[in-house]
C-alpha cells in the first residue's frame, strides 16, 4: 500500500539508449513534480519515475511521457533515492491509472476532478 497517491506533472523524460531496429528494449527515466495529493502524505516535491524497457513479463510497455502530463505516483516515503537525490515513485499516465485503479474516480472526484 502506498504512502501517498499523488497527481504529478512531468518535467521530463528520456530514453537511455538508442532504439535498435526490431529490438523491444527502450528503457527510458525522467522526473516528475507533485501538482496535487490524493490520498495520504509525502514530504517530497519531485520524483524519479523510469521503466527498464525489458521484454520480459514484468514489463507494462509504457512509453517514456511528453513533459507536461498528468501522471498518477504511488509514493512509498520510504522508496531508494537517485544519486541525484530524487526518490523513486512508481507513476502511470491518469488514463492508465484511473483504468486499473478502482480508487482513483473516488480520489479524483473529491479534489473536485471528474
């Protein structure tokens, strides 16, 4: 269960390695800051997202995000942090998050989204 659902804009995002010609691995990471808290409490402001791209079953095969959209974190306060010093938050775009999380229409709703 996580610390803290929160809506976040993304600040940016990248792939890490080129794409190869009939590969499927594109792993990519970028940043992304609080816009408003849903559910539960975080002190941190920015979060690192990234997904490894692998073709394994554990991958979700979400694509690296444009900056400036609204994605759903699921923030454990306790999460590893970047060298850099960002905590790691696991993040979905809002039309993905809203699909598969059956308390997010509760969530959205009572911040005044619908």
């Amino acid at each position: 269960h996580p610390d803290a659902v929160v809506l976040a804009v993304i600040q940016r995002a990248e792939y890490g390695m080129p794409y190869i010609e009939g590969g499927q691995d594109r792993p990519w990471n970028g940043t992304a800051e609080i816009y408003r808290t849903l559910e539960g409490k975080t002190d941190e402001r920015i979060f690192h997202l990234y997904r490894s791209g692998a073709s394994t079953a554990c991958a979700d095969g979400i694509s690296a995000p444009k900056p400036g959209s609204i994605w759903v974190l699921y923030v454990s306060n306790d999460a590893p942090r970047t060298p850099e010093g960002y905590r790691r938050a696991l993040g979905y775009p809002l039309v993905v998050a809203h699909a598969a999380d059956p308390r997010l229409p509760r969530l959205l709703e009572r911040e005044g989204y619908r």
